[in-house]
C-alpha cells in the first residue's frame, strides 16, 4: 500500500495502438492512463512533469489536481489497457514503494 498522498507515475505502450500511455497510482490498485502518446519522450516528459508536480505539492484538491491532468496535452484518445498490463503496473507500483 503507498503512502497517504503518494503518487507513482510512469509510461506503458499500448500493445495495441502502440501509443505511449503516461499513468499514475495513488494507492498502487488504482492505475489510470492520463495521456496517450505517439513518441516516447513526449509520454516521458508528460510523467516527468506529473511526478514533478506531485513532488512539490503544486496542487492541494482534488479539482485541482483533476484540472492540471485535463491540461496536460495528449495525441490522441486514450485506449483502456488490457487488464494483465494493469496488473503489471500494479505491482510495479506497489514494489516501487517497498
């Protein structure tokens, strides 16, 4: 279990699309795709500027936080993740924080 306010972030191809899908975690169970990128280093920028975010608390409720995630820019509509890539991501999530 993460941290209270602790946020995991990272980057997943979509083995479909093969659009760079940037996430995030709250509790390590609860992953959510933000954006959906055509090149790599957009998806990392976009979860550097998550984490970054996060890390020096820029935003305190929950409309805010939600209102920074709309504004971040993405390439295309997101495309839910198969669920055994969620699992993957959970975990490494969850083992990031042990």
């Amino acid at each position: 279990m993460l941290e209270d306010n602790e946020l995991t972030t990272g980057i997943v191809q979509h083995p479909v699309t093969k659009r760079w899908q940037t996430w995030i975690s709250f509790t390590g169970h609860d992953i959510g795709s933000i954006t959906a990128h055509n090149q790599r280093e957009d998806a990392n920028k976009i979860a550097k500027q998550i984490a970054d975010a996060w890390s020096e608390g820029k935003y305190k409720t929950g409309s805010e936080v939600t209102a920074f995630i709309k504004s971040l820019p993405t390439d295309a509509v997101i495309d839910p993740l198969p669920q055994n890539i969620v699992m993957q991501l959970s975990q490494q999530a969850l083992s990031a924080r042990k």
